[in-house]
C-alpha cells in the first residue's frame, strides 16, 4: 500500500510541474494569437525624445483604461503627451498598447517598460502601480460603448501577456479599480473615483473571469469608496455600457462623476446649453460648480477649446481631435446622427462600422430625421411646417453644402434634389 501511495503522490507531483508549465490560459490557439501579433502596428520610434524608458522588475497587473478621446488624439496623447497651453507637462509613454475601435492594435512602448499609465493608484496597499502593470488603452470614451472588436482584440491580448507574466484573471483590473484621489470637493479623505476610465469595461465580453468581490483599500480602511464605482464593480447588481450616464450634466450626473479628477482640469471643456464654452479650471471664478446648467455638455482631452467655438450651430465638423464621441456622445451610432462627407457621401450611425477612419472635415449632426426630399409638390413649408426657415432646420444642397433654414437666401429656388433634415 506505502509503495502506491508513493506512487500516486509522484503521478500527482509530475501533473502539478506539467500544469505549471502550461500557460495560464489557453483560450486562444496558436494560430489566433500569431495571426494577431503579425498585425499590431509598432509606434515606439512616436515617443517622444525625452521619455526615459525603465525597465519594470515586476509585472503584477493588467491594467486596462479607455482614452476619453479619438484614436489620433488618443496616439498623440500617449506617445508624445499633454500638451496644455503651449507646455508640455509630460513626455509620453503613458501606455503599452492602444486598441483602436475597429480592432487595430498599436505597440506604443515594449511590454518590458514601465509605462506611466495609472497616475496615483493603489491596489491591496500597494502604490504606484504603473511600476507593476502594463497598461492598454482602448480607444473611447466611458460613456460610450465598447465596440465587439476591440473586445476581441483586447482578449487575445491579454491572453497573451497573461501567458508571458504567469497571471490570473485577477491580476487584469480597470484604471477605475486602481486610481484613487487626495481629499477634494466631494471627498474629506483619500478616495476611490479619481478616473472614471474603462468602468464599461465588460470583462465576460474579453472572455474574463470575475476579479475580487470587493475593494480591498476600501474594506481596510485605506480610502473612501466611490459609490458610483463600488455599485458598478462589488455590488449585487449587474451595471452594463448601456446604462452608464453620458457625458451631460444631469441632477445625478455631476460634473465628477463624468470627469473624475479631471473636472477641473485646463483640458476638460464645459460647453453649456446658451453656446458658451469654458475651460474646467475657470468654471469655480466664472459660474462656480453648484451653478452648472442641466444639459451642459462635458467634453475630455481638448487641448484647444477654439476649435470647438467653431462648432457652436448645430452642424459640427470632425477635425483637430473633435471625434464623433465628442458631438454625440452615445448617439453616434444611432440614426439621427448623420455624417457628411468633404468628399460627398452621407450616412447615419447606424451605416457607419469604421469610426476610426471618419475623415478630417466631416460634418455631424446630432438629433435629427430625414433626410426629406424638396420637390415642386412638397415644399420645405409642407415638409417642415414653419420651422422651415430657423437655423436648426438644415438643408442639404447637391453641391454638398449643409446650410441652416436661416441661411437660405431663396427658397422659392431651390435645386432639384435639396434635402431637409429636421430635429427630432
């Protein structure tokens, strides 16, 4: 019987080495994962000349964000850094990875480096994560869904990096997890809820197992929770992209649940219902925070909010880091959202499937049905009763020009083929 057991013990001992030896997860093959490798698009020669790479001696993490802005936007930012201003507070390297939404993955800096992602963080007690974790961005906006995708593009990632570090689920978390803030407006002590990046972040959809059922500097004592955040990660309920607030300002959607720890920043723009459009550190001497008007949009990452005063009527144009994200929010995909080409061509949300490569010079506009064809028998007066002359009633001629009801100098003369959207 002793030399069975002794034998069942080895048997046991050879499986538990072979185990250890495999990867932690397999759930892509082979194939999948260097058909993806092939395709990554390497940008490390974009970083900027001052960023000083350091070698990470662990790496504890996974840590995921999504990069509040559009893909140009989001590789300038991470390879060169912010720019506020005229002065360039930081020289990049603020990821490893960016994920487009159409899937497309880009190589910013090698896995090996630290890459000064997560800012102020704390996991378990430990500080600093940037030091322990490699970080990925995914191109958009927490308020706005994740697209299929990127799903799929993040998860053979991270399959990949979990199989290279020896990691678990577990160890892939949100920069929402992690990022914690000093004691401010809304908060007396250190606090979760300092970044609001990647709290849509579906961890089944990357094929993820679950991480800890609670905050663990929360539960010690360590920091406050963020109710919004702990609702959404540790409580009883299931919280999808879908239900996550937008990016206006509502009675329960303030100015820091949007925003985090940027709603006072330079770069985070307020652009209020009357048109008036002002920076996040003028709001406190100009209106003050308890004065923010309902429907007040909350805009991230504009380094320059003249580009945005151009866009005060209801056409805006994509251009300078303006996404479609940036107009619409969570409606830029629906099909009162219509885009016009700069060189012709018009689709609604709901036709368009690569959001990356919408063209510098598109035209948007949110909240409208049509387009309604002008012709002898039915007039813009019978299409658009008597709103037909009021700026937001728009006309589309065929020499591809937008122009509002009230720009229209003759109406009586209007080329065969005018169309005419209204607000919805």
């Amino acid at each position: 019987m002793s030399n069975y057991l002794r034998s069942i013990g080895f048997l046991l001992t050879i499986a538990l080495l072979l185990l250890q030896a495999l990867p932690v997860h397999a759930r892509y093959s082979k194939i999948e994962r260097r058909a993806f490798q092939k395709t990554i698009i390497d940008k490390q020669r974009q970083l900027h000349p001052r960023f000083k790479k350091i070698t990470r001696k662990e790496t504890k993490h996974i840590i995921v964000h999504t990069s509040e802005a559009g893909l140009k936007t989001t590789l300038k930012l991470v390879s060169k850094g912010k720019l506020v201003r005229g002065h360039r507070p930081t020289y990049g390297g603020h990821a490893n990875y960016v994920i487009a939404r159409d899937g497309r993955t880009y190589r910013i800096l090698d896995k090996k480096y630290e890459a000064d992602h997560a800012g102020l963080s704390m996991w378990k007690g430990e500080t600093d994560i940037s030091k322990v974790s490699i970080g990925i961005e995914l191109v958009g906006y927490h308020y706005t869904g994740i697209t299929g995708k990127q799903y799929r593009s993040i998860g053979i990632l991270i399959d990949i990096l979990q199989d290279v570090y020896h990691l678990d689920d577990s160890a892939v978390l949100t920069h929402s997890q992690v990022a914690y803030g000093r004691p401010n407006r809304w908060f007396k002590k250190k606090h979760r809820g300092r970044k609001r990046c990647a709290k849509n972040f579906d961890r089944a959809k990357a094929e993820l197992g679950p991480t800890l059922t609670f905050d663990p500097d929360v539960k010690t004592g360590r920091l406050t929770a963020d109710p919004e955040l702990a609702a959404i990660y540790y409580g009883h309920r299931l919280v999808t992209a879908s239900r996550f607030p937008s990016n206006i300002i509502t009675k329960s959607n303030a100015a820091w649940t949007i925003a985090g720890e940027d709603y006072n920043s330079p770069t985070t723009l307020y652009q209020f219902p009357d048109g008036r459009i002002i920076p996040g550190d003028q709001i406190d001497k100009r209106d003050g925070w308890n004065r923010i008007p309902r429907k007040t949009i909350v805009l991230l990452n504009q380094e320059n909010y003249q580009n945005l005063k151009k866009n005060s009527g209801p056409v805006k144009i994509i251009s300078n880091g303006l996404t479609a994200w940036t107009f619409a929010g969570r409606d830029y995909k629906k099909m009162t959202t219509f885009y016009f080409f700069p060189q012709g061509g018009m689709k609604n949300g709901r036709q368009i499937s690569d959001w990356d490569d919408l063209p510098s010079e598109t035209k948007v506009i949110v909240g409208y049905s049509g387009p309604y064809k002008v012709t002898p028998r039915r007039p813009p007066l019978k299409i658009a009763g008597m709103r037909y002359k009021k700026e937001s009633t728009l006309y589309y001629f065929p020499n591809k020009k937008l122009i509002p009801g009230d720009q229209v100098k003759d109406f009586k003369r209007l080329p065969r083929g005018v169309l005419i959207f209204l607000p919805s």
